[in-house]
C-alpha cells in the first residue's frame, strides 16, 4: 500500500486498486469486508463455499500484488495464490479473473465539435494514455 505524506504531516493511504488480468475494476475501499465482497459487488464470477478460508474454493491467482489475511487460511497457498474470502489488498493487486460480466466505470464521452461536424468520443479510463493531454 502507498503511504502519501502532506505537509502538515497527515498520513494518507492510498486505496489499493484491484485489477482482473491488467483490467482495472475497483477501489479497495473500507467499506469492503474482504477481497471476496468487494469483487462481488462488481459482480465478479468467483465461487465460493464457506467465506472463512476454510475450503478452498475461492482460491485465486494472483498476477501481482499483495494481500493481508484477516482470518488465517487453513488450507495450504502457493505464493502467488490467495483466498479472497479472508483477506484484502495490501497494495494494488492483479488478479488472474475473467473481466467477462463485471459491472465497470462507467464510459467517458467527450463531445467536441468542429464547425462542420460535431465529434463523440468514448473510452473507458484504462483506454486513457497515461501521459496523454485530455
Ligand atoms: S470460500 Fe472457502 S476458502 Fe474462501
């Protein structure tokens, strides 16, 4: 997780965004119980059993990034696994998940309009160019 500093010293924590395969999807906020809860409110399809980290099955590949566990899983993870159930990011994570039916940002449309012929523009913000002027 990144830590802002401002000048009168207040520490500001930056809400860790969770990705699906280099898709981002969500802000990791306080608001979300765990990884699991945030990625179904998105309506992300990722089954699961006992929400406790007791069986397994909302086992998940992680791509990059990290998580902190709130309740110690009782079955056995590689290291770049994790269960959503239990635990939450610690810093921007990338998740091996299909993106296939998850609710995103809603689209930006630009409307700019020349003398002759007014131009539409959408793009999603991933679509955006980092260093590109907007
Ligand atoms: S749902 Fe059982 S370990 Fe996550």
């Amino acid at each position: 997780m990144m830590i802002l500093m401002t000048s009168n010293f207040k520490i500001l924590h930056k809400a860790p965004i969770v990705s699906l395969n280099g898709q981002p999807v969500l802000l990791f906020n306080q608001q979300h119980v765990s990884l699991l809860d945030a990625l179904e409110q998105k309506r992300v399809k990722l089954f699961s059993e006992c929400r406790n980290g007791y069986c397994g099955a909302c086992k998940t590949k992680i791509n990059s990034g990290s998580v902190n566990y709130h309740t110690q899983p009782l079955i056995e993870l590689e290291a770049d696994e994790c269960l959503p159930c239990c635990c939450t990011p610690s810093s921007d994570l990338d998740l091996n998940l299909s993106i296939s039916g998850v609710e995103l940002a809603p689209q930006r449309t630009t409307i700019s309009s020349t003398p002759s012929q007014p131009h539409v523009t959408t793009s999603s913000p991933s679509q955006v160019e980092p260093n590109s002027p907007s």
